[in-house]
C-alpha cells in the first residue's frame, strides 16, 4: 500500500501533543483510507509501519543497527531462517524487510532491527508456534530449520560419543550418543534455564557450562596451527554436505598450496559454499577463494580471482 505522505495542514504547535488519540494499529486494519486526504497522512504511515513496510532510510538504519549487534553468521542464518529470508548469514536490505514483516506479524514494532524483544521473540521459536509443535513437548520451540541447523553443528564439533552422551545425561535426554532432533531441543531447553542463548548448538559457552570439551578437529581452531585447521576445514565442509573436490590432486597452478598439502577444494550448493567461505573466513585462511563473495589472499581481502565460480578453495 504506497500513498503520497502530504503535510498535514493542521499540524498540532511546536512542542504540545495532538490532543486527539491516535488509533492502534490493529484498530486500522479493514478500514479504507482517502488517499487524497492530507489529514490522514500520519494514519497511513502507521498502517506502513503495522504491515511491515520500511523506507529506504530506515532500511539502511536497521542495517547499520543489526551489524553493531555482534551476532555470529550462523546466528543471522538461524534469524533469517525464522523471518523467512534466504540464510546467507549476511545482514541486509532483503533481511530487514523480512524482519519488519515478520515483527508486524508477531505483534512487535516493524523498524526491521532485531533488538532485544525481537531476539527473544525469534529466539523462542517465533512465539507463535502451536504447543507440541516442534520443541513444543519441552517448552521451548526452535523452528524446524533451527533444529536442523543445530544438528549439523553439534555433529560437525567433533564431540565423542561418549561425551555426547554426556550432554544427553545433562539435559535430559536419552542417552544414545546420537545428537538428533530431540537432543537439541532438550539442549534448547536446558540453555533457557541456564541463562544461556537458546539455540540448540552445544558452541563454546554452552560447552563451558556443560563441562565437555570438543575432541579431534572438531571445534573450529580459530587459533590454532594450519594442519588443524585444514583438517577442520575438511571436516566442517563435510558436516555441512559439501563435496571435497580436491586435496593434493588434480590440476592446479605449478606453485598451488594443493602440492604442498594445504588446500582443499570443495563444492556443492551455493548457499553452502557461502556458508563455507564465511566460516573459513573467520579462521584467517592463507587462501580463500569463492568469486561470488571474493577471495582470500595471505589474510586480505583481495577480490574475485576468477577461475573459483562452482566451488570454494582454501588453504591454511
Ligand atoms: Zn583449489
């Protein structure tokens, strides 16, 4: 719904209040507006703000707001998932919309920033699920595509089974030494009443609390040597279902980090291999390239290189 905002002709003096009560917004909905009435022009901009619509200025704030959140990617992934926008773990225009529409909808102020309320809110599965669907049995409701994105992390952190069932024992679930579908939302669950972000993903602080360490090359070794972060790399591309398309072999440029052992090649969806670029980003790479999103030069930025259309490459 676009209508032309005109200035009001009786706008109230400088520094007092309408006097006149301004109706809610769900008051509005059903009623029909005379677009050519000046007077009305506040009205419609509430009925914008109530369906999630923003303008250009306020996307742009709502952007700069959610990248000083300091959310993860794998965080952004999980809110998008639950606004309904494509997971990419990258906050903007087209996420901001989709959070203003999804906060109109759930009864929350449409400015597009994921703020504290809009956080719990998402966080809690969308607060709107139906009980006893999803994680509904324990209380707390991650969407299904939460469950699924924590599954796949806590399988690709490396735990044993044994320290698997571990957490299992903690959080009250059956202890098979599987992480499933029940495990997280009994992680979910436990993480509520922890003070913990519930998320279902056993990541460091929920680790912490729970006493268990990730084993082999399962966590990400953000600080650790190169051979363990490859090893890392090869395995989170795995856990994620990409392909490793190259190790040593195959064709690449005489000097290639392949020969010496340092890199891998690896391909599958292209929101995959977004995620696999961000989360090998992070761990400062000696290369990276994936020409969608840029490439990786001895820890700078440099660019698109070409040649790294279908598939990701990176070296440690
Ligand atoms: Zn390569």
């Amino acid at each position: 719904m676009l209508h032309t905002v005109e200035p009001a002709p009786r706008a109230p003096a400088p520094g007092r209040e309408s006097d006149a009560p301004s109706p809610s917004p769900s008051a509005l909905r059903g009623m029909s507006f005379d677009a050519g009435s000046a007077a009305l022009a506040p009205v419609q901009m509430n009925v914008a703000a109530a369906s999630g619509q923003l303008t250009g200025a306020q996307v742009s704030s709502a952007v700069r707001y959610n990248k000083g959140r300091g959310l993860t990617h794998a965080q952004w992934r999980g809110i998008q998932a639950q606004v309904g926008t494509a997971a990419d773990g990258l906050v903007g225009p087209n996420t901001v919309r989709a959070v203003a529409r999804w906060q109109a909808s759930h009864g929350l102020t449409a400015d597009g920033k994921v703020g504290p309320a809009t956080l719990g809110k998402i966080n809690a599965g969308g607060g709107g699920a139906a009980p006893g669907a999803g994680g509904g049995s324990h209380g707390v409701a991650l969407g299904p595509a939460q469950v699924t994105a924590a599954v796949r992390y806590n399988k690709g952190r490396g735990f044993s089974a044994a320290t698997v069932r571990t957490i299992q024992q903690q959080v009250g679930s059956p202890a098979d030494g599987v992480f499933g579908p029940n495990t997280v939302r009994a992680i979910a669950t436990w993480q509520r009443s922890h003070g913990l972000e519930v998320d279902g993903k056993v990541g460091p602080a929920t680790a912490g609390k729970l006493g268990v360490k990730a084993g082999g090359g399962g966590a990400q070794p953000v600080g650790g040597s190169n051979s363990q972060k490859l090893s890392y790399a090869k395995s989170h591309a795995t856990a994620i279902g990409l392909r490793i398309t190259s190790t040593t072999g195959g064709k690449h440029a005489p000097n290639s980090y392949h020969y010496q052992g340092r890199a891998i090649d690896v391909a599958g969806s292209a929101s995959k291999m977004r995620q696999f670029y961000h989360d090998m980003h992070a761990m400062h790479p000696t290369e990276l390239f994936y020409d969608p999103l840029g490439g990786v030069k001895n820890g700078k930025d440099i660019g698109a290189i070409g040649g790294h259309g279908d598939h990701v490459h990176v070296a440690f």
